[in-house]
C-alpha cells in the first residue's frame, strides 16, 4: 500500500533520513523504533508530506505522491495522524473535532458526521465527553479523543508520531489499548513508538532505525527474540 | 481662579450628544478595520510574495504618518482627485479604518504566528485546505490571543476619534469647543468633554480586564 524508494531528508545542511527504502502493506501493523534523534518521527512525517522529503519516492496505492502534480489534501485524507501532542481544536467540543472533517473536507450530511462521530466516540470509550472541550479532557483521553478524530475520515492508513510519549505512565495503558483494538482490523497502522510491549505484541512487523538509516526489517516476534544487527541487539539491552 | 459650571449647563446635552457620534466613528471603523486588518494579517503569512509585500508596504505608510494628515488628505483630496464629494463621516470612517486595519493587521499576525504549530499539521493531516482551516481553525485561536490588545486599540482609536472635530464632525470634542467659542470660556467645556473621554476609556479598560481575567481562567 505504501512504497518508499530512496527517501532523503536534509534540515538546512543535516541529513537526518539517509536513503531509506520499504513497503507497507494494507492492513500491516508496523511499528518503527529506534534511539532518539534516529530520524522516526521525521520519517512519518514525510509519508504524509508534513515534511516532504528533499529526494526520493513515496508511493500510495501506486500512485507517486512526490510528484508536484498530485492533491496532496487528498492523499491526506487516506492517511490519518496520531500527533504525540494531541493537537485536538481547543475551541471545539470533542464532537466537534471529530465531526469537522467528514463535514466540511467529506461533504457528509451534517447530522450523519455527528452520528459517526458518536459512533466513534463511543468505540474509544468517550461516550460521555461529546460537549467538553480539549482542555478539560485528561492527556489519555485527548489522545483517545485524536484518534477518533483520524478515524472519522475512514483512511486506510494511520500514522501514529509517538502516541504515548507525552501521557502521564497510567494513561499509557488506556491509549495502547485503543490502539489494539484497531490493529488486524483492515486499517494499516505505522505507529513511532518507544512502548516495546506493545511492538512485540501488536505489531507484525519493526523497522529498526539508527542514524537515519533503516538498518533493521524484520517480523516482530524475530526482531524481539533474535535481532539480526549488533546496533539493534544493543539498543535492546538497554530498552527491556 | 472661578470655574462656572453653570454658564454652560444648559450646552451639557448638546455635549453629551457627542457621545454616540465618538462610538460611532470608534465602533464603525473598528469594524472595518477588524475584518481589513484580518485581510492583510492574511496577506502578511501567505506564501505569495507578491500579497505578503504589499501588505508590509501598505502598514509601513500608515503607520509611518500622522492620522491628521491621513484624515484631511482623504477629506480634502478626494473632491480633487476623483471628483467626489467626501462627507465628513464618510472621511472619518475611511481614515479610521484603513489606518487601524494597519495596526489591527499586526496584532493579527503575531496571534496567528502565537497558534501552536500542531494545529496547523493537525489541520493539514485531515486534508482541510488552507481557508478553510484559516476560517475555523488558526484565525478563531488567533482573535482569542489579540482579544486585550483589539481592546486596546479600540481606546486607541476612541482617542483618536477626535480628530474628526479638525474636518467638522460634531463629536464631543467638537461640541465643547464649539461650546466654549459660543460663551468665550474655554475651561469648563473641555473639561466636560474630557471627563467624557475619561469615562468611555475607562469603560473600555475594565471590558479589557474583564476578558483578560476570563481569557486566564479558560
């Protein structure tokens, strides 16, 4: 489903991707770990052109979406993210900001976004937090509320940036769990993470990143029991 | 040194009339001057060069010179130049407006430039173009940020608005010093109008705590 070819990214005269190259197929669970400063975050954020990268290919369904020729908001729109800041509107109720989108970039009948969102609300367990604005919700139960908001555009594909890095350690739990409910569910999931528990259990596979460079592609339950590289059988030690 | 109050009461009313003509010159041109001056912020943060140059150079020449100057420019220099009769309210609204916008558009800016970068990607990640996420998103977070300071220039241009008495509006500076020629005391009517003033300020100075006081508990 989505195809990387080569991808560099430079920050004025840092080169912080170094070539990397793989491919993410539908309904994968990918999770991309790595040392901080390894590039994670900056490569998800180029799949979806946040930071596009400075060469390179990246492929969505087969199509280039590197070319200045393609919709860049609707490439977006397949491909929701999960920001390790939340990033909710804060001037919108919880409803609000996950019915915005499928109304106003969907076109969807009004009363039918609210009803979705709703649905979705319910499904990550925040039936009773429709009318309360962002502020007043917990770190475990804005990110909960950000990922209804990413699914409301039904995308095929989810990019999670670090989605628990910034949560309080008891509301680590309440997101992963979430989060493992929409694993092998269809939708394709590339989750950043540092949470080992959870790239073990939930996801199929890991990419190992170190210095911008892809140096590990392995099924998780490989990667985790017997890794392939020293840099990574090291990075291990210290982690679990 | 003798202040007679009582010569000139019965003019007080026809002072206190300019009440509603100084809020209207202040109320009418913040106004407009609120929705020009969202226009240029918008113009200063584009990528287009062309806009973002264009409103610079705009700001730099009205904040660059005097407003009395604006003013009797646009009063006296419109008859000339295109031929039609300005009215003083008309020149009043139109010096107003376009030099507050040039102020308002820079408080604009660095509230827009004060909105967490995330939610711009947030917006940008759901695939809502670029109006529309000025329109719902970025602009309604940014007029929270500027809420005291778009006070602010409201008292400014509430001050500023007696200068329409230069061109013969009838505000309350004009009516007290009309009052003060008509009776040849000069004293007491100005005092009148700048209790007046005083009193209007200050409104608005406690309306500017207010909200700043809310702004803090949201």
């Amino acid at each position: 489903m989505i195809r990387l070819e080569n991808i560099h990214k430079f920050f004025g005269s840092h080169e912080v991707l170094k070539g990397i190259s793989g491919e993410i197929s539908q309904g994968e669970v990918l999770a991309i770990i790595g040392p901080s400063g390894s590039g994670k975050s900056t490569l998800i954020r180029t799949i979806n052109l946040l930071d596009p990268p400075t060469s390179g290919k990246i492929y969505i369904d087969g199509t280039c979406i590197t070319e200045g020729s393609v919709d860049v908001g609707k490439i977006r729109t397949k491909m929701g993210m999960v920001f390790q800041q939340f990033n909710l509107f804060p001037h919108m109720t919880t409803l609000e900001n996950v019915a915005y989108a499928p109304i106003k970039v969907k076109k969807l009948p009004r009363q039918e976004a609210l009803n979705l969102g709703k649905i979705l609300l319910q499904k990550v367990g925040l039936e009773d937090k429709e009318k309360t604005y962002p502020p007043q919700l917990s770190g475990g139960q804005k990110q909960r509320a950000a990922i209804a908001r990413a699914l409301a555009m039904e995308p095929e594909a989810i990019l999670f940036d670090e989605p628990t890095s910034s949560l309080d350690p008891e509301m680590v739990k309440e997101v992963l769990n979430v989060m493992k409910g929409l694993a092998h569910t269809g939708i394709t999931m590339i989750v950043v993470t540092h949470e080992m528990g959870f790239a073990r259990e939930v996801a199929d596979r890991v990419w190992f990143l170190d210095a911008g460079q892809l140096i590990e592609d392995s099924p998780s339950h490989t990667f985790f029991r017997e890794p392939r590289t020293r840099r990574a059988y090291e990075f291990l030690e210290k982690v679990l | 040194m003798g202040l007679d109050f009582e010569r000139i009461l019965p003019s007080i009313p026809y002072i206190l009339q300019g009440i509603p003509v100084t809020l209207a010159y202040t109320s009418v041109s913040l106004f407009f001057g609120f929705i020009w001056g969202a226009l240029l912020a918008l113009c200063k943060v584009s990528h287009l060069t062309f806009l973002k140059w264009v409103a610079v150079f705009y700001t730099s020449i009205f904040r660059g010179t005097p407003l009395l100057l604006q003013l009797t420019l646009i009063y006296f220099a419109t008859p000339q130049l295109v031929g039609y009769n300005i009215s003083i309210w008309e020149a009043g609204i139109l010096a107003f407006t376009l030099n507050s916008a040039a102020y308002i558009s820079e408080h604009f800016r660095a509230g827009i430039g004060a909105v967490d970068k995330g939610q711009t990607e947030a917006a940008l990640s759901l695939g809502i173009p670029y109006s529309l996420m000025m329109k719902d998103i970025i602009l309604p977070q940014a007029i929270r940020n500027i809420l005291p300071s778009l006070v602010n220039e409201s008292i400014d241009l509430l001050k500023e608005s007696a200068l329409i008495s230069v061109i013969g509006g009838a505000d309350i500076l004009k009516r007290a010093t009309i009052v003060a020629n008509e009776k040849y005391i000069f004293f007491e009517p100005l005092l009148v109008a700048g209790a007046l003033y005083y009193v209007l300020v200050m409104v608005l100075t406690c309306m500017a705590h207010l909200i700043e006081k809310k702004l803090k508990t949201s």
